[in-house]
C-alpha cells in the first residue's frame, strides 16, 4: 500500500484547502448564513469559476474533500486473509496516516460545529464516501446479500471517525496515528452494548 503523489496532486490539495480554510474563516466570522462562494473565492484569492472547480458550494467547501482509499488500498484489502473489522480499521489507519491531517483545519471545523450545530448532518454526511467504500469492502468478504450489514458496520465506523476527528482536533497530545486506536474503542463499546440486548 505505497501512496502516490505528483506536484499537481499537491498544488490541487493546497488550493482546495486554502478555499476551504476562506470558508472557514468566514463563516466564523461572518457566520454560515451570510457567507457567498464569492466572498469565499476572494478571500482564497481566486475567480468564483475556480472555485467551483474544487467545490459544488459553499458546504463543501467547508466540511474539505472528505479522505478515500486508494486503488492499492483496496487491492491489499481484496488480497488479505485477516479478520473482516481488524483489515477495514488497518485500511483505514493506511489511509489517515498518508492524507496529510490538517489539524488547525479540523479545529476550525470543530469551533464552527459549535457556532453552528445545524452544520453537524453536513459534517457527518461528508463521510458519506469513505462509509460506501468501507461498505463496498466489507461486501468483497461477506457476498452482496450482506450489502445492509456491511452498510451499518460502514455507518458506525465512519461515525466513529466522525468523531473522533472532532476529538483529535482538540488534543495536540492525540497522533494521527492513534484515531484509529480510539475508532477501535469504540466499536469495542458500541459491541459491549448490544451483547446487553
């Protein structure tokens, strides 16, 4: 599972994150409501058309470009014999420890979720992708007839990413490398929990 990064790759990630950072930014200081993806494009410093060539609005462009697994990724989780939640929490430490975490990013998402907790869907709903790519791994094992139990474990994983993210941010002392350690925690509660049912 070796990532691959060219220098557009890089550029791209730096201008979706200084748009994103604008929105941020302006939203806490302007609140959600009032904030434009025009305000937005000048506060990034770039025309409106650019903008859109990195978000479809202003909600995206808030919440960032949620992390996703790569081709390799998902070729080593095909290959591998391990344990069906040990090899989806494995994928996904790959993934965290290789998408170049921008923690004062998170922390502004955090201070804003707290301004606005009407923002909180938009902020789960990012993981949306990350969740049917999870659920899409976990059927490779289990068959399409398990489509809906994959797709509940995906939902709790990514909840749990949720999170954790929001905890991550707050806690200079927490490695990007221990979320999934805490993820695993809590799958480990949520299982404590329906064994009383």
């Amino acid at each position: 599972m070796t990532p691959r990064s060219t220098l557009r790759d890089r550029r791209r990630l730096q201008t979706s994150r200084d748009i994103q950072r604008a929105a941020l930014t302006l939203a806490l200081r302007l609140g959600y409501d009032s904030v434009t993806t025009e305000q937005i494009a000048a506060e990034a410093g770039i025309s409106p058309r650019t903008f859109f060539n990195y978000y479809l609005n202003k909600d995206a462009a808030i919440i960032g470009t949620a992390p996703s697994f790569d081709d390799d990724t998902v070729a080593w989780f095909r290959a591998s014999s391990g344990l069906l939640l040990g090899d989806l929490l494995k994928a996904l430490r790959h993934l965290l420890c290789h998408a170049d975490l921008d923690r004062g990013m998170s922390q502004l998402i955090n201070r804003l979720l707290d301004q606005s907790p009407e923002l909180l869907p938009i902020f789960y709903g990012s993981l949306k992708r990350l969740g049917d790519q999870i659920a899409d791994l976990a059927v490779t094992r289990l068959g399409e007839d398990a489509r809906p139990d994959a797709e509940l474990l995906a939902q709790a994983i990514s909840h749990a990413l949720a999170d954790t993210f929001r905890i991550w941010a707050n806690d200079d002392a927490m490695s990007e490398s221990s979320i999934v350690d805490v993820i695993a925690a809590k799958l480990k509660t949520l299982r404590g929990f329906l064994e009383q049912a």
